[in-house]
C-alpha cells in the first residue's frame, strides 16, 4: 500500500510505501527532498490526479481563509490525519482559489469533507464535524465500495 505525498519542496505528488514510511522518512523521487506524511494544501488540478491514483481514501478539507468555522476545524482535521495516517490521505484546499471544484462537488457552505474512495466521491457534508465522527466516517469510507 501506499500514500500519496504531495513534496513540500517541489510539489511534485509521490507515492511513498506505508510500510517504508512507518520507519524511516520517503525521498521524493523528482527532488529527493525528505517527504513527511503532512497535510498539504492543494489544488483541484493536483487533487483530482490524486483522486485518480489513491490506494487508501483520499479525505480533503474544503476551506476558505475568512471562515471561522474552518479555523476550528483545522486542528480537529489534523489530529485526525495523525492518527489514521497509515488508512488515509488528507488534504486541504482552499475554495476562494479553486471555484470550479466548488461547482463541480456543490460545495455550499465551508468547510465541506469530502472523502473519495477507488476514484469516487464516498463522502460529501459541510459543516464541522466532532472527531470520533471524523474518524470514524474516515474508518468506514474504506468498506463502502
Ligand atoms: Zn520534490
């Protein structure tokens, strides 16, 4: 299995083994810069290759910079991250900068997650959701297809 890793140097998207990652850190293939299992911020562009690529549930926080809300959620959504790294991958991406993923997903208010799943969309709410649902809608978008 692995996860994709988007490089926090030249934004290049790796696959980068699960099994590699637990023990030591992953280069990137195009820079070799150390890539760590962070969120990252990305764009519709680069989120749908992604989408197209996953092994493991691709989970996305749909935010916007003014939304207090969204400013809430952040921390929750990365605790969540943390600790499902080795069963998802989590991003974020910023709606005022990607509006056609707006349109294309209905995205009426922020944040919105969306989950994607063996290249469909499994999961789609906005609104703030607690941890424990978090994790365990994450848990379950695995088993749906
Ligand atoms: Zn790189």
């Amino acid at each position: 299995m692995y996860k994709m890793i988007v490089c926090p140097h030249c934004n290049t998207i790796n696959k980068a083994n699960l099994e590699k990652l637990a023990t030591t850190d992953a280069n990137c293939g195009k820079c070799s810069a150390q890539l760590r299992a962070n969120i990252t911020d990305i764009s519709s562009d680069k989120l749908q290759k992604i989408i197209q690529h996953a092994q493991l549930p691709v989970v996305v926080d749909a935010y916007a910079s003014w939304c207090g809300p969204c400013k809430m959620y952040t921390p929750l959504f990365e605790q969540v991250a943390q600790e499902l790294k080795t069963q998802a991958d989590f991003f974020k991406l910023n709606t005022e900068n990607n509006h056609s993923f707006s349109s294309q997903y209905n995205i009426r208010g922020v944040p919105t997650t969306l989950i994607f799943y063996q290249k469909k969309l499994v999961f789609n709410q906005s609104g703030v959701l607690d941890k424990k649902n978090l994790q365990q809608i994450v848990i379950d978008s695995a088993k749906k297809i």
